[in-house]
C-alpha cells in the first residue's frame, strides 16, 4: 500500500503476527472492562441492601442469588467459640494476616460470621489468639451483616487442617466439610457484619465498643475494586495502541523520487 511518498509493505507472517497481539491486548482490555462493571454492579447491589430490610437467615432459599445481591440479614444466637476458623491470607493495609469465621448458634441452625481481621504470628505455627471468654461465648448477640459465599479462587487440596486443632486455619470455604467439623447444618455462607471496628481511628469516631469484633477488612468488591479494573484495562488497549505504532512505524518506507 502506497500512501504519497510512502510505502506499507509488511510481510504476511508480520500481518498475521500483528494482528493476533493487536486482538489478543484489545480482548484482555474489554474483558477487564467488563470486570469493572461486574464490580461496579456488586458495589451497588451491595450498597442499596445496606438500606435494605434485614431478614432471617432462615428466609434465605437461594445462597447464590442472595450473595450475588449480598442480602441484609439479621439475626440473635450465641457464639460457638470452641471451633473458629482462621480465612487465611487475608491482606490489611498491606499485610496478609486471617479473618476470624466464628460459627454463631440460632434457632435456624448455625451461620457462620466473619468477626474481622487479625495480625498473624511470628512464624505460621504460632496463630493469633481469638479465643472467647465464658461470658461472650454464653451470651446472647444480635448480629446484622451482608451475606456472602467467598469463592474458592485459585485455592487448592484441603480446606482446612482436619486434625482437630482448633482455630483451624482455612483456605477456602468448604461448606460441606465445614459441618463435618462443627458435626451441624451450616448455613452455605459467611456474614459479613459492616461494623466499624474497635481499632479504626479513633479521632474520626469510627469505633464500636463491641468487643468480639477485630478489624472491619471485608469489601463487597474483595480485593480488586473496578477501579484497578480500569486502569488494567487502560494499560492492555494503551499497549495496542504502541504496538499498532510500531508495526506501521517499522514496515513503512519512504521512496524516494528522482
């Protein structure tokens, strides 16, 4: 192709060669757009349940549509704190540590309540202490939250240490061998109270003198908000537009005219 004195003349293999990258950037571009409005769609869902009417975990049919629109729930049980749960890698500011899945008694059977993040210990066999005392264990607490089913992500092999030591550190939420453990029905998720925790700043009277609650870390979104979403896409289409100017840069030649 001639265009004035200049001259695109690349070979077949560059065409096909181009043209596979160029489409394979753009994919992984609007694919990562698509990711932030998923992401955008779950902060909003999750955003009006917040001013939605709580309900009883026992009116839950669908787990997976009332996690998709992270349903309002509340409920009134006791702590079963002699099995708790440790969800690992956990990251807070930076820092990976465990959220503490604590399983809480009703009269609907047992749901499972994601207490907040803690800071690990010096080495992996040396966990942090969650345990309860005999008064908050035999008390009875109200909790209201968001419902939720984490994936399981790229997690692989055990869900979590089956040995009998207790808090036991879980991978991913199994919730078929979480009631082998606890020897109970399980409700197939995780609650999610959004309470401000006991640790935030105190200056911006973001604290709740709730004692059994540690550091407000779970997001509707997880750990990638559509944000990052953006700019991952805006780094794939900004890399097919550099190569789209390479490939016309270096096959174009100037002729010259005598």
């Amino acid at each position: 192709m001639r265009i004035g004195n200049f001259e695109h003349k690349p070979s077949a293999i560059i065409v096909l060669l181009f043209l596979l990258f160029a489409a394979a950037l753009l994919l992984l571009g609007t694919w990562q757009m698509k990711r932030a409005e998923e992401k955008t769609t779950i902060l909003a869902a999750a955003a009006q349940s917040q001013g939605a009417a709580a309900i009883s975990p026992a009116d839950i049919k669908d787990t997976e549509l009332a996690a998709t629109e992270h349903t309002r729930v509340t409920f009134t049980g006791t702590y079963y704190g002699e099995k708790q749960f440790l969800w690992d890698n956990r990251v807070h500011k930076g820092q990976a540590g465990f959220e503490v899945i604590t399983p809480v008694r009703t009269n609907s059977g047992v749901v499972l309540v994601n207490r907040g993040w803690v800071a690990p210990g010096r080495t992996r066999q040396d966990l942090p202490d969650v345990s309860m005392s005999n008064e908050l264990v035999g008390r009875e607490i109200t909790i209201t939250g968001l419902f939720s089913r984490p994936s399981k992500g790229f997690a692989s092999g055990e869900p979590f240490d089956k040995s009998g030591r207790w808090p036991s550190v879980l991978q991913y939420f199994d919730y078929q061998a979480i009631e082998e453990a606890l020897s109970t029905t399980v409700l197939a998720g995780v609650i999610q109270p959004q309470q401000k925790s006991r640790t935030d700043d105190v200056a911006k009277n973001t604290v709740d003198r709730r004692a059994d609650f540690y550091i407000a870390n779970w997001e509707p979104a997880a750990a990638i908000g559509p944000m990052r979403h953006y700019g991952y896409a805006f780094q794939w289409y900004a890399m097919a537009a550099a190569l789209t100017v390479l490939y016309i840069v270096y096959n174009t030649r100037r002729i010259r005219v005598r």
